[in-house]
C-alpha cells in the first residue's frame, strides 16, 4: 500500500516528533544524536523491536519513524505492513545495511509503502563524523515530507518577492506552435518515491513500445540492480542495470547504475552507454542532470524527457537545457508524487510540457510518439 504523499503540515513553534527503530543501541543512540541538534526534529522515543515499536507508535503518536530492516522476532518489514494496514499517514525511513541482503530487504520495504531509505555507514571513523555523515544524510530526508507553519505572521507576499514575476502553471503558459521533432528516446529522472513509480509506469509501456528508455534513479550500487530485476518481472520490454559501452536498442531499458553517472555516446552508427565515477552533481551519482545533457547533445529536439517524484533538484538544469534544443519535458504532478521537489523546480521554471498523474505518463508518452507521422525508427535510426 503506498504512503501518503501530501506532505504533513507542522504548526508554528511545533517540532517533527520522530521515534526510533534500531534492535542496535549504538545505532539508537547515534541517530538520536544526529537528530537532536536540529531545532525542526523531536526523538520522542525509542524502541529495540518491532513489538515495542508498534506499542510506542500507538502511545507517542510520531509523524515519522526511522525503521531498521532486520531485527530479531517482529522485523521491520513486518512492523512496515502493520503499519501500511493502520497508519498510511506515518512516514517510515528504512535503515539498512549496504549488502546485497540489506538493499533486497530494502528494496522489498519500498515496494511495500516505506517512504525513504537510510544506509547503516560502515568505517566512517569517529563518533563525530559518524554523527555528521548521518545529519547531513537523514535531516534532509526527514524534512522533505514536512512543511513547517510560519513563525510570525506577516503578509501574503513580502518586499523581497514584491518585484518578482509571479509562477504561472507551466500548461498555462504560451508554447511555440511548431510540430516536434520525431521522438527517438526518452530518458527519465527520479528520486524519493521512484522504485513504486517506476514499477507503475514500466508495467504500462506497450510490448512493442520502439524507443529506448533511460532511467536515472538515485540509489547506491547493489540496490540499482535489485530495481532493474524487479521492474523486468512487470513488463515485456528488456530491463538492464546499464554497462559501459552497451548499445542503446529499441525496447530496452536501461537503469543507471548506483555510483556511476550514466551518459550517451555516439560511437560510429550506434548511440551506447558510458559509465563513470566524475563528481557528484546535485549531490547525486548517478545524477539525472548528466543522463539529461548527453540526450541533448546527441538526440536533440528528438528526446522525451521525464521528471518524476523526487527530493532536491536533480534534472532541473538538464530539462532546461533539453527544452531549449526542442525537445518535449513531461512532469509527474504534485498529488501524485511522494516528494514534489524535482518536477515542482521544472514547473516553477516553466519547462513542462505537460504535468501528469503518474498513470497519465505512458500514455502521453505513446500519443506523443504515435502522433508523429514518421514511419517506426530501426535500431540503427535510434543512433
């Protein structure tokens, strides 16, 4: 069952109440340390199981709860569907371990209705970078599901934005009248939120949909190819975690691996993948930014391009470059998405296309390929 997606409103003065939910007392004590510090979060509590969890979210009420994947007798996942059968609106952050049976139990808690997800670090050092890595990791991720109430009332608009050009709803605004070009491709940018979405919109594509799909998920390694997997059991298109140099073919989906930036490259007659490790961008690797600036160096006014629920702005400056060559910008609207941060900054720039539930993409995404009078693209025309 998938959680609420409208993000919970905090009343003035009030905190974010958070219990959490680690069978580790280090563990416990270390995420109440990197908690306690930010004036907008409250630990109201703790719990060592699944079965004291239950009993203290029934008791402290919390908007949010960090939720260790594996634990002895009642586990997280079990402590997850519980909750996805009482509380859709309790925000739960899984934690889990980077290894191949942390990221599937992770993984299987997505699926399930977990809202986000925090890795255990492992030989991070001292106790106060231990603390820091995990502030700087899980505040954000908290935060991104709230919105905190004004502290002091004042007027609708202040001096500072009075001069400001109002944002007008992107579908609102004039678009140029010239057909498109011929779509060839579409890549796809997603964060918070994305595993369940993906899986909505992949499971939909025709058996004969003929263009390549790019995807930009941001997850680290192992979990990337989990997504790939799952996603394959949903769909007749081909699903792969992309590898350096593999040719970008009709029907076949690429997921970008985690830690690597996944890029587009010509090579002779044939577009193909390129991996790497350059810096982060948006504070992502893989970033969907990168994916975005290749497809418009090398498709043009040709690319489909789709941005989906997700925390930050990854994609923003890559849609912008897109739309300035041409090409079509489709967006996941609000009330659909999990976290409206990544297709909200697309909207507020005025680059969307359209801005569609989630289970208005693919079909807008067929009518717009369906609509072009050319002829189905071969694999070597898709280079």
């Amino acid at each position: 069952m998938k959680a609420v997606s409208k993000k919970k409103r905090i009343p003035a003065g009030a905190r974010i109440r958070v219990l959490v939910v680690d069978d580790s007392v280090v563990i416990r004590r270390l995420i109440t340390h990197a908690l306690q510090e930010d004036p907008g979060i409250e630990v109201i509590g703790s719990a060592c199981d699944g079965s004291a969890a239950l009993a203290q979210i029934a008791s402290l009420r919390p908007d949010l709860i960090t939720l260790d994947v594996e634990m002895p007798g009642l586990n997280g996942i079990e402590v997850l569907q519980h909750l996805r059968q009482n509380r859709t609106d309790l925000r739960v952050i899984l934690f889990s371990t980077l290894t191949d049976r942390g990221a599937a139990t992770t993984m299987e808690g997505l699926w399930l209705g977990a809202d986000d997800y925090v890795t255990k670090a492992s030989n991070v050092g001292a106790l106060d970078r231990s603390i820091q890595s995990l502030r700087e990791e899980l505040v954000p991720k908290i935060k991104q599901f709230f919105e905190f109430e004004s502290q002091v009332p004042g007027p609708a608009v202040s001096k500072a934005r009075a001069n400001v050009e109002p944002i007008v709803p992107a579908l609102l605004r004039p678009r140029p009248t010239s057909v498109p070009a011929y779509p060839k491709i579409v890549v796809i940018g997603v964060s918070t939120g994305g595993p369940t979405a993906l899986e909505t919109i992949i499971s939909v594509f025709p058996a004969d949909f003929h263009l390549p799909v790019l995807i930009v998920q941001h997850m680290p390694a192992c979990f990337t190819r989990l997504l790939a997997e799952r996603l394959q059991t949903v769909t007749k298109l081909t699903v792969e975690e992309a590898t350096e140099g593999a040719a970008v073919e009709r029907g076949k989906v690429f997921i970008a691996p985690g830690n690597y930036h996944m890029q587009l490259q010509s090579s002779g007659t044939q577009t193909t993948i390129h991996l790497d490790q350059g810096p982060p961008q948006n504070a992502c690797r893989p970033a969907a930014d990168v994916l975005f600036r290749s497809a418009a160096n090398i498709y043009g006014p040709s690319v489909l391009c789709v941005v989906m629920t997700g925390m930050g702005a990854d994609g923003l400056k890559g849609a912008e470059l897109l739309k300035a060559g041409g090409a079509t910008v489709i967006v996941q609207d609000e009330a659909s998405s999990v976290v409206w941060g990544m297709a909200g900054g697309v909207v507020r720039a005025g680059l969307a296309d359209a801005v569609l539930p989630l289970n208005g993409i693919v079909p807008e995404i067929v009518k717009r390929v369906e609509q072009r009078s050319v002829p189905r693209v071969s694999k070597e025309e898709v280079a």
